[in-house]
C-alpha cells in the first residue's frame, strides 16, 4: 500500500482532471441536451458527431496547421450546417405538423438515427482507417506545489463552460431562445404566438450539432492519441448518463452531470481502476432514473 | 383431424415448420462450408426472434441484448471449462443465466419507457462487459479459451432446435391472452393498464424468454469460436445486429426476424471478404430507411401493399 500522502496527491490530481474532463463532457452532452429538450429527439448518433468533430480538428491541424483550440469554430460552423441538414433530411420526415412528440415518434427517430450512428463510424473507419491519431498540442503547464496542470485542458474547460453560459443566455434572454422554449413546451401555443415550428426545431438541431463538434474537438486536446473512428462508442453513453443525470432540456444539468461524471470516472481510477470506474459512471444511471427521473437538480 | 383446415389457419408457422423440417432432414448431407454458413445465419435468426420477444411484441426497443449473450457465453465458458460439463450442458446453463439476468436487469429496467428503456439498457451491457473483465475466475479480461473440437452438425442441431422453440413459443405468445396483452401495452400502455392488462408482469414475461434465448444463442455462438473472449462475447454491434433485423424483418411479427436475419445476414457475409465494416453501413442505411419510410419491416409492408398476403403471412 502506498503511502497516505501519495494517495492524497492521486486524489487531488484526479479531482482536478475530473473537473477539467467533465467541463468538456458537459459541452457534448449540451449538445444532446438540446435535441433532446427541444425536439424530444434522443439522437443515438450524437457520439458518431463527436467523431467527426474530433476528425475535424486532426485534419486541420494535419494539412493547414490549426491550433486544435481554434478549429473548434470551424467544426461548429460545420456541425450547425450539417444539423440543418439532418433535420430536414431525417427529422423533419417526422416532426413535421406534430401538434406534439409522442412516444411513437420518439421511437421512430431513436431507430432512425441508430442506424445512421451504425453507418457513419463505420464509412469512418473506410475512410479514416480505423488507426488511433491525435494532435500533438502543448501549451505548457502551469505548477502548484506538486501538481502540474496542463494550460491545454484549463483552455478547454473554461471554453466549454463560456458555451454552456452562452447557450443558457440565448435560450433565457433572447427572443429566438424564447422561441425554442416554447416550441419544446407546447408547439400548438408556439404556432399560435407566430413562431414557425419546423425553423425552430431546425435552428435548435443546427445549434446542438455545433456545440457538440465544438465539445469533440476540445476532446482531442484532453486525450492526445484517442482519436478513433469508433470513439463515438464511449462518448455517447457518457452523454445520456450526464443529461439523465442533470435532467433533459436543463442547460445547467448537463454541467453539472459532466462534473458528477468527470469526478466519479477520475478519482475512481485511482481506487477502483478504469474498468469498474466506466462501469460505476454509467451504471449511475439506474438509480437517478428510479429516484430522481427529473434530473439530480432541482 | 382435417390438415387442410389446420394449414390454413396458421399458414406462416406451418411455412416455416417446412423449412425447419427440410433443413433438419437435408443436415447430413449438407456441405460443410454451406453448413458453417447455415449455421451463422440460423444463429443470427435466433438473436432475432429474441429480440422480437420485448422490441417487436411491446415495443421495448433494448440496445443492451449482448448483455445476455455475453453472460450467457461466459456460464457456458465457466461450467464447460473448470466443471468440465459437456458443452449442451454448458448451453443449458448459459440459457438459465440469461433467464436469471433477464429477470433481475428486466424487474428494474422495464419501469423506464420508451429512450429510457434503451438507455438503461445500453449502459448496463456496457457497465456488465467492464465488471466481466476484472473477475479473475473469467480469465481477468484474457478471456477462457477452450479447445473442443469443430462439430458443424452438433451445433447446426442445436441451434436448430432452439430457433424451433423460439418460432413456436413466438406463435404461442402472439396467439392468445398473452398476444392481446402485450399489443394493447405495445399501442398504448396506460390504457391497457386502466383495463386490467398487467403491463409489469407481461413484459418481465417476455423479457425473461428474450434474456434465455440470448443466452443459450451466446452461448452456441462462443461454442463455435472455441473459447470465450470479452470483446467477441460483448460485442455491442450485435445488440445493433439484433435490433436492425426485428425492424427490417417488422417488429412483433411471426416471420419478419428471419427475413430480417436473412437481410443483415447476406451483406454481413458478402463483405467480410471486400472491406471490414462495410457492411454495417449497407445495415445501418437499410435500418434508417426502414425506421422513417417502412417502419412496419418487410411483413408489415407485404401485409399492407399486397392484399392476397394479408391472410397468409404473419
């Protein structure tokens, strides 16, 4: 056994990991959140866009030299067209003229996009080939007694959690956020005030999918050789627990499931090991589902 | 007895007890490599009729099944290798795992509705493979490797007999008491609880049967591959495979999981010689398209747009 102070330091250093892993967890799991809130969507293939956000910032870093901080405006900008086009391509075939969202058409879109999760990593792994890559990135580090935090994972954090305050402004205090809330209560109410329900809905997709290849492209500064094109796999189940936990269709929720995921998937490595880690992460599901469905906040 | 009215009423059961029959008569004879792919595909058809037990007939779509598969795979590793048990045994015991972990994960999981359901599901299979892989009695993650030999026609046999079972308790289920309950809650699940429908134990009923077929079809399939490993064994494409066939083939139906077995099986097998992985993005667009054009499967849409099947398939 090891020493007491040693185990002190792991602790230390793995709450701060945690910390720093769970801001970025709770950029992609925002991303689900907002489909899901919005539109009652659960997309299954959200870990798939994780992917491409993560690819996204490799190959602009690979042929054009991209600081892996500044691609993720870039692969937003790709992920807000490309929500755009799976709405009306995918969703919209169903959504649309749904006074509301029933569990049959919860279903249907929950099938549609498992097979397009199914398609998508694995035209990945063609394309990509299925090696592991990263991005080589290092801003130095920043030291505290013991402890060497890297400036890469404090950059990416603190972004992530500027998204997440950025996304809860737009959704509170401006008139198209008004709009989406709206839509996400009552669509009939929200017809009947003059919003346009499939421009809503569009516009909320397009948003989610940017923020989550923003949220898969701060991912690669925190694993520098997790690049995959089966990466998906992980990230989005981590995704559902963390917006089960914080409660669908609350922004704040989803910091704080990443936060509560980060911490427990950090700090139990150092007692339990990785695997029952993982396993103790996701398995958090079951006994938030049966408490507390509405989320731990509240 | 009159056999021309027997035929007639049941039509479908009958039409795949034939191709039961002549599969089982025609077994000695049949070419290895045609046997090996036979047995690969009825494999895969018993997955399906699994999955059709929760998915199609309650509409509980399950993205964990590898789950029991997987713990249906390590009993029959467990028992066959330190027990020494013969490997149908080992099946026996892989089947009654599955049915006792059905059980427990399904009296928790089935109150969660609809994505929830799936969820729960996906994470436990994820959180069981994670906990598998640190017990040292399962080989710590290394896996247990066992050497029994290559027996084509013990395991075309076995699996034959139970995607018999499975094609006749399918029958049985849909076709009485129990097949009204289960559609009443697959439509609508408060309502058929506001008329006496009790919703909790029919589904634990159902879920149980899909729990135990995993795990005997688990533990076949690791017969075959001699030896049990955590990544083969848990493999979550095949929760995938298993879910895209029912909803190819149509959810809830008599013959829609073989042809839903037949439509995965064949790009499965074409493209394991062209590119790895190919296939699953032919499987994955089939499953898309089928979701928001087809959701019926193929059954459903021949019933819909071909009046003169309407009596005969099912």
């Amino acid at each position: 056994m090891a020493d007491a102070s040693v185990i002190v330091a792991q602790v230390i250093f793995g709450l701060i990991r945690g910390i720093l892993l769970g801001c970025v967890f709770a950029l992609i799991a925002l991303g689900l959140n907002l489909v899901w809130g919005i539109a009652k969507v659960v997309n299954i293939a959200h870990g798939e866009l994780v992917m491409l956000g993560a690819y996204g910032a490799y190959f602009l870093n690979l042929f054009l030299g991209f600081n892996p901080l500044l691609t993720a405006p870039i692969d937003a900008a790709l992920g807000l067209a490309a929500g755009l086009g799976f709405y009306f391509a995918i969703l919209h075939r169903e959504l649309r003229g749904k006074e509301a969202i029933t569990l049959q058409s919860e279903m249907v879109t929950l099938v549609a996009t498992f097979g397009l999760s199914l398609a998508i990593s694995n035209l990945a792994n063609i394309a990509f080939t299925g090696n592991f890559v990263g991005i080589p990135f290092d801003a130095g580090s920043i030291e505290i007694g013991f402890l060497q935090i890297p400036l890469a994972g404090i950059y990416v954090a603190v972004l992530s959690v500027v998204i997440i305050s950025l996304t809860h402004v737009l959704l509170n205090r401006t008139y198209l956020g008004n709009a989406i809330r709206a839509y996400s209560q009552d669509i009939p109410a929200a017809k009947l005030m003059g919003i346009n329900p499939t421009a809503v809905a569009a516009i909320g997709t397009g948003l989610a999918f940017a923020v989550t290849m923003a949220g898969g492209a701060f991912l690669t500064t925190l694993f520098p050789t997790g690049i995959n094109p089966y990466m998906g796999a992980l990230y989005a189940p981590i995704s559902y627990v963390i917006v089960v936990l914080g409660g669908p269709g609350r922004m704040w929720g989803s910091l704080v499931g990443g936060l509560t995921l980060g911490i427990v998937i950090d700090v139990g490595q150092i007692f339990l090991g990785v695997e029952i880690a993982y396993a103790v992460a996701f398995l958090l599901l079951i006994p938030v589902l049966l408490l507390r469905p509405e989320g731990i906040l509240r | 007895m009159n056999f021309g009215r027997l035929l007639r009423s049941a039509p479908t059961l009958w039409g795949l007890a034939g191709f039961l029959v002549v599969l089982a008569v025609w077994g000695p004879w049949i070419p290895t490599f045609v046997l090996t792919l036979l047995i690969n595909l009825l494999l895969f058809a018993s997955l399906a009729y699994s999955m059709n037990f929760i998915a199609g007939l309650t509409g509980y779509v399950s993205f964990g099944h590898v789950v029991f598969m997987g713990t249906g795979a390590y009993a029959w590793g467990y028992v066959v290798g330190t027990f020494g048990w013969h490997p149908l045994a080992g099946i026996v015991a892989g089947a009654a795992v599955g049915l006792v972990l059905a059980l427990g994960i399904g009296s928790v999981a089935l109150r969660f509705r609809g994505v929830y359901f799936a969820i729960a599901t996906l994470v436990t299979a994820l959180a069981a493979r994670n906990i598998i892989l640190v017990i040292p009695a399962l080989g710590d993650g290394q896996g247990i490797i066992l050497n029994l030999g290559f027996e084509p026609l013990t395991w075309f046999y076995t699996i034959w007999v139970i995607l018999g079972i499975q094609v006749g308790l399918t029958y049985w289920v849909t076709h009485g008491r129990i097949g009204y309950g289960l559609r009443a809650i697959k439509s609508d699940e408060d309502a058929a609880k506001a008329l006496g429908v009790d919703a909790a134990r029919l589904k634990l009923f159902v879920f149980a049967f899909s729990g135990l077929f995993a795990g005997a079809a688990g533990a076949l399939n690791v017969w075959t591959l001699s030896g049990v490993f955590p990544e083969p064994a848990f493999d979550l494409l095949f929760s995938l495979q298993m879910l895209a066939m029912v909803i190819i083939g149509g959810m809830g139906t008599l013959l829609g999981p073989l042809l839903g077995a037949v439509a995965v099986y064949l790009p499965h097998n074409y493209f394991l010689t062209v590119a790895v992985g190919a296939e699953f993005i032919v499987i994955g667009i089939l499953v898309t398209f089928f979701a928001l054009v087809v959701p019926q499967g193929i059954v459903g849409a021949l019933r819909r747009y071909v009046p003169t099947l309407r009596g005969i398939i099912e």
